[in-house]
C-alpha cells in the first residue's frame, strides 16, 4: 500500500480515466464520529478559495446515486455489515466518477469529508475482512494527503453531549450491540474504530492530528500541513520579476 504515488489507484485503475490528466490536489480529512471534521472542512474551504483555489468539498452519502438511498435504508435500523458496506462503497465510486475526477481534471482541490478509510475502518470494526475490504475500494485515488483527526473516546463523548445532546444509532454501533445500552456501545464501538484508524494510518500513511485540542489549534495544524502542497507555486520569483498570484492546482 505504501509508496504509491497520488492520484493513481491504490489497486485497480479505473477504466477509461487518463490519470495524467488530473491536475488538481486530493485532500482527505478521516477520523472517527463527531471528532469535528466537518467544522474544518468548511474552515479549510474558504481558506484555500481565499488563497485563489477552486474548491470541491464532498463527503460519505452525498452522491446522487445512492445518498438518498442510504439515509432512508439508515432510517429502519435495519442494514446489515456487508449490506452497509457495499451501500457505501456505491456511494463512492458514484462521487469518484462523477464529481472527484472531473473537478481533479479541471484542476480543482477536493476536499473530501471522510474517504475509503471510512468505509474500511465501519466494516472491520463490524468484523469483516480487511483483504476482502482492500480489493473492494482499491479503485479509489490515492491522495495528496489524509490528514486524521485522533481523539480519545472521552473527547468524542464531550462533543456529542454538547454538540448534538443525544448518540445516534449508527455511531454508537448498536446495530452490532457492542453494549447493553446507547452509551456504553458508543464507547465500546468508537474504541473499536479508532483503533482501526490507528491501523490504517501505519498503512496508508495519513498525517495524524491532535484533534482534543481547541478547534483553532487543530485547524492551524491542518492548514500548516496542507499550505506545504502549495507552499512552491508561491515562492517569490526570481529578482526584478514581479510576484505572480496563486496558481490553480
């Protein structure tokens, strides 16, 4: 999995795509739920449109294929592992062909909220097969970066009490029953997948983030680290020639 270089497949290209051709910048934002990854995508969106940047943000079960699908199935409470899984992988090979490609080809940064490694991290908290999960996904593109966001399951209990007041279902794993009640599934299922995230950050080699810290510390971290993929389409150019703007990468 390591040493791969960005925006090819990690497995198996994807037919017809010239991956020569994508000229845009794949940035991933991972992390386990309510660990405030949302709050920064919006804050890194109109910073990079600030520096002059095209900017697509997309995100799990948004695609028009099967989002809609997945929030109705997710409704019952009654979607199984693998049923989920397959569920969200539809999803992202929708958004993949229809929205990542094109706007990396048109030379846009995609700033995606939650990527494969979500999907991977749900189904082998739930006990499925890491192999069979990795051939699954391996159409996706390898990013430019995947930045995890990593906080304790103290943390994420804080920011759902004050955040959203109540755990939901899906979070709390309760369709696995990893408790005898709501809130000691959550704990027992959000150990679960972050230690999965863990894992996959030796793997796939994501940059991890101290996410218990204040919100605007933890974005100045991600900007830092994101700034780096830019930093040499602005340096100063050579004496007597005046500065230029930006490029669109």
């Amino acid at each position: 999995m390591l040493n791969r270089q960005p925006l090819t497949a990690y497995r198996t290209p994807l037919p017809g795509v010239d991956y020569s051709e994508l000229q845009g910048k794949l940035i991933v934002i991972e992390g386990p739920d309510s660990v405030g990854r949302s709050t920064q995508v919006a804050q890194l969106k109109a910073w990079l449109e600030n520096l002059g940047h095209a900017v697509l943000d997309t995100g799990m079960a948004r695609s028009a294929l099967a989002g809609k699908g997945i929030k109705q199935a997710k409704e019952g409470n009654t979607l199984g592992p693998l049923t989920m899984t397959l569920y969200y992988t539809t999803d992202f090979a929708d958004r993949l062909e229809n929205e990542i490609i094109p706007a990396l080809r048109a030379g846009f940064v995609v700033l995606t909220d939650r990527y494969i490694f979500s999907i991977m991290a749900r189904a082998l908290a739930r006990g499925e097969d890491r192999a069979w999960i990795e051939r699954t996904l391996g159409f996706g593109l390898v990013p430019h970066k995947t930045l995890y966001m990593r906080a304790e399951v103290k943390d994420l209990i804080s920011r759902v009490v004050v955040g959203k007041g109540m755990f939901d279902y899906w979070e709390s794993g309760l369709d696995m029953h990893f408790g005898d009640d709501m809130f000691d599934s959550f704990v027992n299922y959000q150990r679960r997948l972050i230690r999965v995230f863990d894992g996959l950050a030796r793997s796939y080699e994501f940059e991890t983030i101290d996410a218990s810290r204040p919100t605007e510390q933890v974005f100045e971290a991600m900007r830092a680290s994101i700034d780096g993929l830019f930093a040499p389409t602005r340096r100063s150019p050579a004496r007597g020639k005046s500065a230029a703007a930006p490029a669109h990468r």
